[in-house]
C-alpha cells in the first residue's frame, strides 16, 4: 500500500534499516507508554450467498482440499442420490422453498433470533450469468442435517454435503454483529514520539457465523484478538520489544480455487467447464501442481507465445468473454448460429483467413528464451535447457527439475552454467573391461557410460526413474551396466527372454515381441514363469494388461462387488469385474479413498446407464449410406 505500481514511496514515512529498528527497540525497553486514544467501532458482517459451481469449488478447495474436478464429481454423487440439487449453475438465488427450509433448520438450532428479519434474496454478480438453475443447496422441503446422513454418506461425500448445508442455512441468518477497538500509545526516544497501534476484535452476536465461516477466516476466531479494557491516559510499561524486518511479497501463485475465481470474473468458461479446463491445463503438462499451488511450466510459455504471436484475437480474454456472450445469445434465439459460424470461420478476419496467412513458423525461436546475452533458454522435446555460447562453441546446461520459469533468474542462469557438473563422476571400474564407469547427466536425462577413449560410441545405461545423478551407487551402476538382463528361454518357442529398461520404461523382449513391465524393479526380480504369465495376456497397443491388481477397495456397497485398481492400456483405472472407470491423472493412487473409487464407478454406470451389477450393452457402430 505504501507504494505505487512502479515501486515508488506514495505517502510520507520513515523507513529504518535493520540496525536503526534494533537500535530502537533496545532503546524502548523499560519505557512506559501512554495511552493517547481509544477509540471502539461497531461493525456487521453480512453471511455469504448459497453456493454457485464456483463458489463451491472454492470453498471445496480451500476447506476440504479437493480440486475442482474431486468436488464436482462429488457432488455429481450428491445430486445423483438425490442429496443436493443440480451442481452446475451460476446462480446464487434460492427458490421459496428452499429459504424457508433454511429458515427453518437455522430456528430449530439457534432460536429464531438467529435468523434474518426476511428472506435474503441473492442475485448473480457476473454479467454472463444464465441463472438457469437456482444455487446448490440440499434438496426436498425440509434440509437433512448431515449427521442425519453419516451412515448413508462417507468421507468427501459427507463432507462436501455439510459445506453445502452449512452455507444454506448461514444465508437466511442474522448478520454477525462485532466490535473492533483501536487503541494508540505513546512515548519519547531520542526526543522524538514514538506512537504504536494496537486493535482487537470480539463478537458481540454470532448470527450466521455461528454455522459458516469462510476457509481464510477459520483459526482467526476474533475472541483471541480481544484488547484488554483500556483508557486514554492509562500507563503501560514495555517488558518485552522486538524489531521485525518486513518486505512486501508478490502475488501468490494461483491455486485451483483462485483460479476458477479468476475465470469467472474474466467471463471465461462456465460452471460446466471450469474443472475441464483446469484438469486439461494440468494433464497437458502446462502447469504442475506443487502443493495446493499451480506452477507454469516452459511449455506453457511457448505456447502462448506461438498462440500470441499467431492468434492474438482468439487468445484474448475479451474475445473469449464476448464468444461466452454470443454463445448465450445463439441458446436465447437472439443470434443466428449459422451467421456467426460463417462469419468466425470465413470472415474477413475469419480463423481460415489468419491460418492461411501464417507462413512458415520457425520451432527454434518459437521455443527460445532470452536470459542473457550468451545465454538462452529452449524448450525441448525432453524439457527445458540451457544454450550457452562459449568461444563460438555450444555447450547445453540442464535445469533442475524443481526449478520453476520464475527462478530463472539472469543470476541464476549464470550459476548453474559455472557450477561444476554433478555428473561425471567415477563411480568405480567395469570388472570385464577395467574401464571407469561414470555418471553423466545428459540432455535425454542421466546415464552411465564407460571412459572408453578409443571407442566413440562406448557403451551406456539410463539411469531408474527412482536414481539421482548424485546418489546413484557403484552397485546400481554394475547392476545397470549388466542389462539386458537374461530371464530365460520359452520353452514353446525357444527364444530369450530378456528385460530391459528403454525411453518408454521397463519392458519384456522375447524375439520381436516386447511387453511393458509395471516397475523398474521387476527388471531385475521378475523370473521366468512371471514372465511367461505375462506373456499370456492380450497385448493392447503394445502394452499388456496389469498382472495383478494394484491396489484393493473391498466391497462396493452399491454393487456387492468388490473394487481393485488397475494398470491398463489407458492408465490406471477401478473395476468391479463388470466396469471400468478411470483414475483421474491428478488423483494418486495411493491417496485414493474407498468411497472415491465407488463413487468413479458409480459415475461411470451413469453414464453408461446402467445399475450396479448389471453388465453394459455392447452398441454397435452403424455406417450411414450414401444415397
């Protein structure tokens, strides 16, 4: 606040350095302050509106940490049972029915002085709002309260039911009533007045907070912030004084909750599009997730740039917004789609006119970054990388993979090209040729290869996913220099076979015929009748299907069947035995809850349509004729 956006001081204060704030405080200790002013501010907080599909992803993410894509499959599991109502709106409004159930469940618990004086109407604030579908409350007439659902509901679920009638039935209470008091105090120090502030706040009526508060304001509980009672003229002597250093910090990075705020405010997407379009942004490798907080990758910047550079209208946020608006106006009868179909595509500024006007793209500036003068920045097929130019000699630098487009500094750059490499390190020599076997880390990613001065293409071995340049050991090194690793012969066939890690991972060779393994250990444990009994399995796109399962879920309570996960062509996914739902990328396996597996099951009979239990119909493709 003390400064303007380009830095400079904007209003008049003293700034001391370190040294100056200590030498103040020693001074202050033992001093008595007086007070000069008191001053008591009565305020009111208003509750918050019913849930929207944002607001709830929000609130989900921030209370329960869920992300966007966990909570709407939530409570796409609460309104399929019937618990909640529709889940996609961006409507904050709430129909008779339901202010008066809220009403009702607020009196029952806290006295009908708890509850508003009438009912609170909410209205959409985002001008795109369609408001098709009153806001996300619990269902029916009369609300069940959620310890009336604990058998019925479990984890998330029942969870994610109590966030959404908690923020109902705060809605229609009374505001929070609360008292802030300021107090000023004063001495001298070096013939100079030293003023210090101190406030603190009570609640003098819960209302609605004594069912919801917001997830920033949850362990702030204002009672701890409370002044003792103080009087102008009052003395306090200083027992204790400590000088703190203060710098003003960034903007913090988004989070899925911030960003789905974000979205909304900038008019992009809908309340059936924001999990989308944060799940497609993180399984396309644009942005990691470190924590709650999603971090860019380079990627992400040589996209924009091509798409900048190319489609600067299509990628602007006001064309997006107005493309939200004209969508809405086509569904109102307002616009005719076919028009603006023709018009977006073979207009004058049409997207068939930009793409026939782009020429040539040239991938290596596309993919360059300027840092500094002899450095630069490229992004690659295997990840980002340092160029440096030496006496008009290239010489490539790897960028740790923790390390973020921001920390990229100039500085920074220059210290990883000038610090001695980690790798080519000796780790020991090759008992069958005598050779040093050193660790090397590559562009490809780290490897082993054999000092062999007289042969140019001496012999090498990647290292495991699990193995790090600097930890990797002497016996690891002989262990991979060893591969490919002899299991043994197929008795039917009599071929070897042999297990061997490669740039897709673990696998089986025998012959021309290779089968993916589901760990790097398995290389080097697996024995030939395990091996055989992979071999049996139907190959699929030149994977195998998973041996066993990976993980075990007991018994869906819907279909009385019980639940393992598994590794498949297309990833990890839960069965049942009769169908398959596959685990989201962002969702580990190893955190994966059992009600979570029932419930991605229970969405997929959804959409399937069909019961628990009940096999899927096989729909067969129809060919139209051409008349």
């Amino acid at each position: 606040k003390s400064f303007d956006s380009k830095g400079v001081l904007v209003q008049e204060a003293l700034v001391l350095t370190p040294q100056e704030a200590a030498g103040y405080a020693a001074k202050l200790k033992g001093q008595t302050l007086k007070v000069s002013a008191v001053e008591a501010k009565p305020s009111t907080r208003k509750p918050y509106a019913p849930f929207t599909t944002s607001t709830l992803q929000q609130e989900a993410s921030k209370k329960l940490g869920m992300s966007a894509k966990q909570a709407m499959d939530t409570a796409q599991m609460l309104y399929q049972d019937g618990h909640i109502t529709y889940m996609r709106t961006d409507s904050p409004s709430l129909s008779v029915q339901a202010s008066s159930a809220a009403i009702a469940a607020a009196k029952e618990l806290f006295g009908a002085e708890s509850v508003a004086s009438a009912p609170r109407m909410y209205g959409a604030k985002s001008k795109n709002a369609q408001e098709a579908h009153e806001a996300i409350r619990p269902s029916g007439e009369k609300f069940v309260h959620p310890d009336d659902l604990k058998k019925v509901l479990q984890g998330k679920s029942q969870l994610l039911y109590e966030l959404i009638w908690r923020r109902t039935v705060a809605s229609q209470m009374a505001d929070a009533k609360l008292s802030t008091t300021t107090a000023k105090l004063q001495t001298e120090v070096d013939s100079k007045v030293a003023e210090f502030s101190a406030s603190g706040t009570v609640v003098l009526f819960k209302g609605f907070m004594a069912v919801y508060q917001e997830a920033q304001e949850e362990g702030k509980e204002p009672e701890s912030a409370k002044l003792p009672a103080l009087e102008v003229g009052a003395t306090i002597k200083i027992d204790e004084i400590a000088s703190k250093d203060h710098s003003t910090s960034p903007p913090a990075r988004y989070t899925e909750a911030s960003l789905v705020k974000a979205l909304e405010e900038q008019g992009i997407g809908r309340p059936s599009t924001y999990a989308a379009i944060i799940s497609t942004i993180i399984t396309k490798g644009y942005v990691v997730k470190r924590g709650s907080a999603l971090v860019p990758e380079w990627i992400a910047f040589t996209v924009t740039r091509f798409l900048e550079d190319n489609f600067g209208d299509l990628v602007d946020y006001a064309f997006t917004a107005k493309m939200e608006s004209d969508l809405d106006r086509i569904a109102l009868g307002e616009l005719d789609r076919s028009g603006w179909l023709k018009n977006f595509y073979f207009g004058e500024t049409g997207l068939q006119s930009t793409v026939e006007g782009l020429g040539e793209s040239d991938p290596r500036s596309i993919n360059t970054f300027e840092i500094s003068e002899d450095i630069n920045l490229r992004t690659g097929k295997f990840g980002p990388y340092l160029e440096v130019m030496e006496n008009e000699e290239r010489r490539i630098v790897n960028i740790p993979a923790d390390l973020s487009p921001d920390e990229l500094t100039e500085t920074k750059a220059i210290e990883l090209v000038n610090a001695p490499p980690a790798s080519d390190r000796v780790l020991g020599q090759e008992p069958e040729s005598g050779l040093d076997i050193i660790v090397k880390d590559g562009r490809y990613g780290p490897y082993l290869t054999l000092v062999d001065e007289g042969n140019p293409k001496p012999r090498t071995a990647s290292l495991f996913k699990t193995m790090a340049v600097d930890t990797v050991t002497y016996e690891d090194a002989l262990k991979l220099m060893s591969l490919p690793r002899v299991i043994g012969v197929d008795p039917e066939t009599e071929t070897e076979i042999t297990a061997q890690n490669g740039k897709f991972g673990p696998y089986l060779k025998r012959g021309t015929d290779s089968r993916s393994l589901d760990t790097e250990e398995q290389i080097f444990s697996l024995d030939l009748a395990s091996a055989l009994e992979i071999y049996k399995q139907p190959k699929y796109g030149g994977r195998r299907t998973a041996a066993t399962p990976l993980r075990e879920f007991g018994e869906d309570p819907a279909s009385k069947l019980n639940v393992v996960a598994k590794t498949g062509q297309f990833g990890t996914y839960v069965s049942d035995g009769i169908v398959n739902a596959t685990v989201p990328a962002d969702e580990p396996l190893d955190e994966l809850a059992n009600d979570r597996a029932f419930e991605l099951l229970a969405i997929r009979r959804e959409k399937l349509g069909v019961e628990p239990g009940e096999t899927p119909k096989t729909q067969k493709k129809t060919t139209r004729k051409k008349r």
